[in-house]
C-alpha cells in the first residue's frame, strides 16, 4: 500500500539561490484592500529569500488572475507560489489548477488566507493587519522554501454503490445511480421502501396522495436490473475507504425471517437512514397523560381513517375544537424545556412543522366543518414555495390564530372536573397577537407539531467515524460549497440524515449525493490528496505507539521485515487509503520517523520562522 503513496521520503528542494517563488496578492474587489494595505504587503514580500516577483491583483480567482500565475511561472521561471486571498476552502483547488496549467508541479504552491484571517477579523486595526497579512505570506513562502513536489494518491476503484436507508431519499439515490450505469445495493431496515412518508397522507404542497409518490418512486428500483434490494436489513459492519469499502449486510430473507449475511465490496456510501419525528416526553403538554393529546404523525394517522362528516370523532367522542402547539421538540429554549437523553436541547428549527400544521388545520376545517380550530404557535415558518398558500387558506377557512413567546409556552392541563360532555383539556398561555394577554382554551383534542430529530445511524457513524453537528444530524463539509459530501472520503449525504428537509429538498439532495458518488464511481481509481503520513524506514524503531495513538481503524500496523544483516524487526507501515492526515503519529513518535507529506516538521518550523522573524522589511511594513 506505501508504495502508493506521494513521492518523496525527504526534501530534495532547490538551494536558496534556485528558489524562484513568485507572491499573488488578491484585492478581493476591496473585501481585502479596503483594510490591508496590499501594495505595502507587495513591496515586503519581495525582500522575502527566495521571492522574485510579487504582484497584486483585482480578483486573482479571476481567469486573467489565474492566467497572470500561469504565465510568470513558464516566463519568470517561477518553482514556488504562494497566492494570499480568501479562505483556502474557496479558492485553493482554483489556484492548484493555475500552477498546474502554468507547468508545475500543483503542490509545490501554498495559500495565505488574509481576507477572513486580516481584512474580516481585524477590519478597525489596517496596520496591524497589513503587518499580520505579511507574517502569513512570510510563513507561506518559508513552508515553500522545504516542499516537494507530490502526487496524488491513486487506489483501485470498485464501482458499486451502497445506499442505507430505503426512504425517498434512499430510492432516488439508487435510482440516479443505476440509470448512470453503476450497480446499487439498497439497504433498508424495515419491511418496506418508502420511510416515514408512508406515514403521510397527502403531500404539502402538491397534495399528492403520498402512496403515488412513493408507487413511483418504488417503480423506478423495484426490479432494476442494475439494483438489489435488501429489505428487513442492517450494515453490521464497515471497514475499508473510498472505493474500497468492505461492508457487511445482515438480513432477514422470506417471511420466517431466516437471518442471513451478505459481504460486498463498494466504492461509494450514500447515507440515507433519514430521521425520527421528536417523542414527546411523558407529561409534555400532557401527552400520554391524556389520550386526547397526538402528535402530528399521529394525528395523520387518526385523519387518514376518519370518514367525512360534521365533525371529527375519536374514540367514540365528537371532536368539535382542535388546538395545534407548533414547535414541538424544535426551537427549545435553554432553561425553558429540559434537555434531551444527552443534555443538549433542540434550538435547531425543524423546517417542515408549520406547513404540516396549516395543512392539516385546512383539511379538518374543509372535512369537518363543525370542528374549531386554533393554532398556537411561537412564529410561522411556512418558506417553500406555495407554502404560504395554507396559512391565507387556513385563516379564509376560520383557523384561529394566537402567538406564544418561546420562553413562555403554553400549559396543558387535562380536566379532571369537566363535566360530561365538556372537552377535557385547557390549555394556558400568554397571547402575544392581543397583547400578551393571559388566556385559558378548553378543547376536545390537542395536537403537538413534533419536529425531526437525527435518525438511527449510530452504528455506521461510530465504524466510520462519520462526524455530527450539534444538532446529532451528519454534517456536510460545507453547507452550500460541498453540501453533500462528509469529511469521509466516499461517503455521500442524502436526505433528512443531514437536518430536516421536505420531500422536495429531500430529492434534490439525494440527486446531487447520486451525481457526487457516480463522480467517484466514474473513475477506475480514486485519486486522494497527498496530504497521508509517511515512515521513514531506517529512522522506525517499531515501537507502535503511533499504531496506538491512530484513531482510524487500520490507518496504521505494525509489519515484520528482515534487516540487511538478515534480522528481523518491526516497523510502522501507512495504510493512505484511511490515513486522514490528522498528525496525532506524528507527535507520538520518539523516532521522529513519521511526517506528513505536505506538512513535514521541517515545514511547520520554517512557517514558525517566516510568522516570528524580526526581519527589518516586516519590521519597516508595521512602522
Ligand atoms: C409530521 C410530518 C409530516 C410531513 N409531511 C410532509 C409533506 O407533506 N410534504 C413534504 O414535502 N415533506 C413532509 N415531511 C418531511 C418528509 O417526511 C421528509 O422530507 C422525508 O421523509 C425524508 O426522507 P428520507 O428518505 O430522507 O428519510 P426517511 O423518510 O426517514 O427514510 C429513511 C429510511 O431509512 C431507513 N433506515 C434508517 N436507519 C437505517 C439503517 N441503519 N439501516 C437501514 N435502513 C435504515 C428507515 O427505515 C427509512 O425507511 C413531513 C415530516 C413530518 C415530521
């Protein structure tokens, strides 16, 4: 596997004198130049060692800013650039790809990020930084002055794809999938596709039945050639990396569920286990302390059975008044609800709970005419398009609006004095459409808009060490740069596994999660960064406390090999499949035998000087 890896054991770098780094500083359209002072930051940098040309540019993510970089390497015979601008997650494959085009080696370039680092965060202070801008193209260029040039790392490719989670996202993932050609394996824990929209009657905000919606959706996997379903089953196990990934499927096969083991080999992950609607606590607003109080999908449920008439029943009683609570389990205020199972609380907002409230708030007022309705909610959050429809819809049918305060919600309290008859529940709350006034409802029924909660994928993010936001939902990379892809490498997002989501949004991101790992699929070999730890081989001692220290299951192992006096010893042996480059070997080793390409000691000592040098130029720039 070592053999794989980037080039180069240790440096093989140009003298001082050979060294030809050329500077790029970007205005960023005054997002930097308003603050720092670039043509100073310019003049500094060409006393820098080994700097022979530094020029500023409008936008050097521009085409001529690119083109300018392209050319001074093959005219000015440039070995090095650096290029200080905006956030390398924006721009540094933009500015790898100039150095390439320009003719060198794409790694033999580094990145000083002076707009977030400088202008954004130190926007009252331009001389300081200006002088912080050129103490991070100091400690660029001196990092430079030790790279090596580095290829990227190229593995076997296996071009199947595994898709967990069987919902809407899961098939629309698979379907994408298979039509681009690649071979899907669906993976679904229940008894059947579809997750919880088979809970759902019709659809906001097309109000298509929900069945016609997944009738379609199944159309398109059940009996694919190029798709195997595997119903009542779960990944027991995964190992491996990005088009590699060992993975192993426990299922249940016919109706006496006899249990049975697959064992695949895929490229590529799509997550799509989706979520579970909140459970509200026993007590909250009363639920299970009266049956009278359902959540949203159970009050779905009750709908989709109730025949039409004057008013709705429920267990055998007329249901004539109806109150919604939204923000169930979502919005939660710190001190105001009690946290959850782990302490934290659900500040996140659910998305999806307001225009379920109007939508069926309308349907009870259109199907059961003699039914009140009332919404108690803290705001209304209907943002999809036609979406607002329901809340004029809902107001026109006679719904009644009040406004509670997050941190003052409502109380519900059953009625244990109620006569016969009378509905047995009355809620309290301040009102903050009339004033904040204290008012107490009594109603036959109480709904809780329950919001979306992160789904039960535990197993798969501690064996892949898949990374979650605050909110216990996968996080993405980046949230619109690489909204799809997770910090694994080969593992794909699709669906309410990331947050809440609609249908609609939900398609869109199981379609762009098919097109990202059909990308990966595309190729007969990955192609990672070099960016992986590298053992010297005579320094190893094979104390395997790196092995120890590594949190990335086979990342690093501990081989025999045989001396050249024919003795036999250990040494530590990089796997750059699961290497992630974290360093943690690095520090551990008392050998100093391990470094990461790209990041050698060498390097981070060099960047320390470039970052503290006392040199009169830097000293003259903060004059
Ligand atoms: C009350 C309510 C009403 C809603 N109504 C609407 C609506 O009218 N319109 C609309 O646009 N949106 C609506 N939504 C949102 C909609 O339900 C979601 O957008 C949609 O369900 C997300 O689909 P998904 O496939 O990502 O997740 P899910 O529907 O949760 O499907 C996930 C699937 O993965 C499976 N799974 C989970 N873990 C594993 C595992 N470890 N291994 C194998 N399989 C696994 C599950 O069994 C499930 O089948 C509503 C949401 C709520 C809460």
């Amino acid at each position: 596997m070592n053999d794989k890896t980037a080039s180069g054991s240790g440096p093989a770098n140009p003298s001082a004198e050979a060294l030809r780094i050329g500077v790029y500083i970007c205005r960023c359209g005054g997002n930097i130049s308003d603050v720092v002072d670039v043509e100073r930051v310019a003049e500094v940098c060409r006393h820098l060692p080994g700097v022979v040309t530094a020029n500023v540019h409008t936008f050097m993510c521009s085409d001529p800013g690119q083109k300018n970089i392209s050319e001074d390497i093959r005219n000015e015979k440039l070995n090095r650039v650096v290029v200080a601008s905006c956030s390398p997650f924006l721009h540094e494959l933009t500015f790898r790809g100039a150095v390439q085009r320009g003719g060198l080696n794409p790694y033999l370039y580094e990145h000083a990020n002076i707009r977030e680092q400088c202008s954004w965060s130190h926007k009252h202070d331009p001389q300081g930084a200006t002088a912080k801008a050129i103490r991070l193209i100091a400690a660029a260029v001196g990092k430079l002055r030790y790279a090596e040039p580095l290829d990227q790392i190229r593995l076997p490719n296996q071009r199947q794809a595994l898709v967990v989670g069987g919902g809407v996202a899961g098939m629309k993932a698979a379907a994408d999938l298979a039509g681009r050609g690649i071979p899907v394996l669906l993976v679904e824990q229940s008894e059947r596709l579809g997750g919880q929209v088979n809970r759902w009657n019709r659809v906001f905000p097309t109000e298509q039945p929900a069945a016609e919606l997944l009738g379609a959706l199944r159309k398109q996997v059940e009996g694919h050639p190029r798709i195997e379903i595997l119903l009542r089953s779960r990944v027991t196990k995964i190992s491996g990396f990005i088009g590699n990934f060992q993975v192993t499927v426990e299922g249940q096969i016919g109706p006496a569920g006899r249990r049975t083991e697959v064992a695949v080999t895929v490229g590529a992950l799509v997550m799509a286990t989706g979520f579970l609607p909140y459970a509200p606590r026993d007590g909250e607003y009363a639920y299970h302390r009266h049956p009278a109080v359902l959540t949203t999908p159970e009050f779905l449920e009750l709908l989709r059975h109730a025949p039409d008439a004057a008013t709705l029943q429920f267990q055998g009683r007329p249901v004539r008044s109806i109150a919604f609570i939204h923000c169930v389990g979502s919005r939660q205020v710190d001190g105001v609800q009690e946290p959850q199972a782990d302490g934290k609380i659900n500040n996140y907002c659910s998305r999806v709970c307001c225009t379920t409230v109007l939508q069926q708030a309308l349907a009870v007022r259109q199907r059961f005419p003699e039914t009140e309705v009332f919404d108690l909610h803290q705001d209304i959050r209907t943002y999809g398009r036609g979406h607002e429809d329901y809340y004029i819809q809902a107001s026109q049918a006679g719904v009644i609006f009040f406004r509670y305060h997050g941190d003052e919600i409502p109380t519900v309290a059953p009625r244990t004095d109620a006569p016969a008859g009378a509905p047995p529940l009355r809620l309290t709350f301040k009102d903050y459409l009339t004033w904040g006034e204290e008012l107490t409802l009594d109603v036959d029924m109480l709904v809780l808009a329950v919001g979306m909660t992160a789904g039960t994928c535990q197993s798969l993010v501690e064996q892949l060490k898949l990374p979650c936001g605050e909110d216990r939902f996968l996080q993405e990379i980046h949230p619109k740069l690489r909204p799809v892809e997770i910090s694994v490498n080969g593992v794909l997002l699709a669906g309410a596994v990331q947050g809440p989501m609609n249908i609609r949004e939900t398609l869109a991101a199981a379609g762009a999660a098919a097109v990202k790992a059909a990308a990966i699929l595309a190729k007969e070999q990955v192609e990672l960064n070099p960016y992986v730890a590298q053992v010297d081989a005579d320094l190893c001692e094979g104390t395997g406390q790196c092995v120890e220290q590594c949190e990335y299951d086979g990342a690093l192992r501990l081989v025999q090999v045989t001396n050249g006096d024919g003795k036999a010893r250990q040494r530590a042996e990089v796997n750059p499949g699961l290497c992630v480059g974290c360093g943690a070997c690095v520090a551990v080793c008392p050998a100093r035998a391990i470094n990461l390409n790209g990041w050698r000691l060498d390097q981070y000592e060099a960047m320390v000087d470039g970052l503290v040098a006392e040199a009169p130029a830097l000293a003259a720039a903060t004059a």
